[in-house]
C-alpha cells in the first residue's frame, strides 16, 4: 500500500511491486499477516495526514505476523516466530538514547530519539508481503495471542504509555475525551489499573461499542457533562483527564472537567496550536503531561493484557479487508466514526495465520 502526492492535500493510494531487501546481520524478514489502519495512515478529507510523511512511502506501522528469515548473526529468533513490531528505529547515541547524566534528558529513553526514524511516516511500512526490520524492534507474541488480535498491540501499547505517564492509581477517577480506538483502549487500560473511568464520546456507535465493553459514556451533544461530572464525582471532580479527540471543544472539557491539582494527559496529535484556558492550569495548579509513542516495556504489558482478556482486541476490530482491496479502507464511509479498527489481511500464503471470522 503507497502512498504518494505532493503535500497534505494531494495524495495517491495505490497497490503495486515494492522491492524489499534481505535481512542483513541484526535484522529478521517477517511476513506481515494483519495490519491495523492507524488515523494516522488516513489521508482523507476524515483524517489529517501527516506532514512529515514522506511521499512516496509504504502505510502501516501496527502488525503482527511471521519471521520468514532470520539475518547472519541474528540470535533468539527464528523462521516461524509470530511477532509484532515496535516501529521505531533510534540513533543510540543522543542523550535520549545514551547513557549520559550530564544531560537534562533522561537515558535510555530511545522512542525520544532526536534522529527518530518512524517506520510508516519516516521509512516504509508494513503494508506488504515481505517486511526486513531490525531484531532489536520484534515483540513476541505469546500463542494465546492470535496474529489478528497481535495486530493491536502496538496501539495497545499507546494506551499503556498514556496510562503510565498520567500516573493513573488505583481508586482514582479518569475521564477519557474521545471514544476512538486508543479512548477505548486507554480506559481499559486505566479501568486494569483500578480507576473508575468516564468516557465522553458523541458518535452514538462508539458509544455502543463502549457499552459492549462495560465502559460507561456520555454525550456531549445531548448530556449535561458538567453536572454528571459533579454527581460522580462530587465537586472536586476527576483525577486524570485525557485528551484523545484533537478537537478545541475536546481540549476545553477536558481541562474544565479535571480536579484541583490534578493530571491532563495530552494524547491526540492537534494539527495546529490551540488557545488553551491557561487561567484554569494557574487556579487549580493542574499538570500537563504528554505521551510520545511508547518503548519496549509497554509492549510487555500490551501483550499480557490481551492476552489475558483484559483487553478484547476482537471487540474492536470492525472489518477484515486483504491487500489487495485495501484503497477501499481509505474512502469513506468505511473512514468513518462508525468504525473502530480496521485490519489488512497480507496474504493467504502465511502459514499459521488465522481465518477471520466476522
């Protein structure tokens, strides 16, 4: 799946050869068997692209599927291996990477690189038959963890950074403002860490598929937020809220709702800058964190929350489309806010990969 155009406003998708290399030493060959479509893959008038995507490039960085061939020297994997992938690529040498407390910038924290290669946007996706990456970015996937439902870990794995960095206890109260996929998946994953969680969502489908996931919701179009925020929580009001909509409205509800001293954890990628009630942070002595991607050990925790059913990743996968067809994933209705998360399938020719049932 390429994608091509000249800017943000001019795009074309489209299917055809794309020429892959061998793994060389410290890379594995995979065989992508399901690809989630990410908002940020969506360049349509629904979705805001990327600037910084690189044109022509290839789509996808949320898979799972199977190593085909294991690079010289590559040690702990192996042909057969069902895998997902962290898709970052980091320097290893600034002072997010390195080891260097001389610098303000905590170690060790490669997804903050300063040279962040972001497979998809700064180098080639996923959305083909035959995928080589570096071993150190393969994530294994237990065999409870089906290759469709490993296709959510690494937006799982958003949601678990999310989560962290608000510093989300047990006990507490969370709003969530947007009920995408990563609205949902952050309120499993602060609901798994003991929080009593809110969701504020006005597409009438995400809300019944919130339902479905024993997640209460409001209505912003229709529901008093205001006054249900006071009657569950009474007038301090929540803990944590998370900004997941992108939206000004979204923005504003989320840091009038938050409790006195409490956290705003900025998730959705805003296009632009955005006039924010700076007064309502200085009154009520609130903090504002964000979450830049994740790093390997949200993987870990992604992988055993699906994998022990915490969080349903067949519950959210809307369709099942193969590669061949998938420019029809792109055009609305299906980019739309009655979907949750799409899939590609990439082949029937991976052995091991499971048939969809819908």
């Amino acid at each position: 799946m390429t994608l091509s155009g000249r800017s943000t406003a001019t795009h074309t998708l489209d299917t055809g050869p794309v020429r892959t290399s061998s793994p060389g030493p410290g890379e594995v060959e995979l065989a992508p068997a399901y690809i989630g479509i990410c908002d940020t893959d969506l360049p349509n008038p629904h979705c805001t692209t990327p600037a910084r995507l690189k044109r022509p490039t290839v789509l996808g960085h949320e898979m799972a599927g199977l190593i085909v061939q294991v690079g010289p020297g590559t040690e702990g994997w192996q042909p057969g291996d069902a895998v997902s992938v962290m898709p970052l690529r980091w320097d290893g040498g600034c002072p997010a990477c390195r080891a260097d407390h001389r610098h303000t910038c905590r170690s060790g924290h490669q997804h903050n690189c300063r040279h962040l290669d972001f497979i998809s946007s700064d180098s080639p996706g996923t959305m083909q038959l035959r995928w080589t990456v570096p071993a150190a970015t393969l994530v294994r996937l237990p065999p409870a963890v089906t290759l469709d439902r490993g296709a959510l870990i690494e937006p799982t794995a958003v949601a678990v950074r999310d989560v962290g960095r608000a510093g989300v206890r047990s006990g507490e109260r969370v709003v969530v403002v947007g009920g995408g996929p990563i609205g949902l998946l952050i309120a499993l994953v602060a609901r798994a860490a003991g929080a009593d969680t809110r969701i504020i969502e006005p597409s009438t489908h995400r809300r019944q598929i919130a339902a479905g996931l024993e997640l209460s919701t409001w209505d912003p179009t229709t529901d008093d937020v205001r006054e249900l925020v006071a009657q569950w929580s009474g007038p301090a009001g929540p803990d944590v809220a998370f900004e997941v909509s992108g939206a000004v409205d979204g923005l504003a509800a989320a840091i009038d709702t938050v409790a006195v001293r409490g956290r705003l954890c900025l998730v959705a990628t805003h296009p632009r800058p955005r006039l924010a009630n700076l007064r309502r942070f200085f009154g009520r002595e609130l903090t504002l964190v964000d979450a830049r991607l994740h790093h390997l050990p949200d993987y870990a925790k992604a992988v055993a929350l699906i994998e022990d059913g915490t969080v349903p990743a067949d519950k959210l996968i809307s369709r099942v489309v193969p590669l061949t067809e998938v420019t029809s994933a792109f055009q609305p209705p299906e980019c739309s806010d009655d979907l949750m998360k799409i899939l590609v399938a990439c082949g029937s020719d991976v052995a091991g990969a499971p048939a969809w049932n819908s």
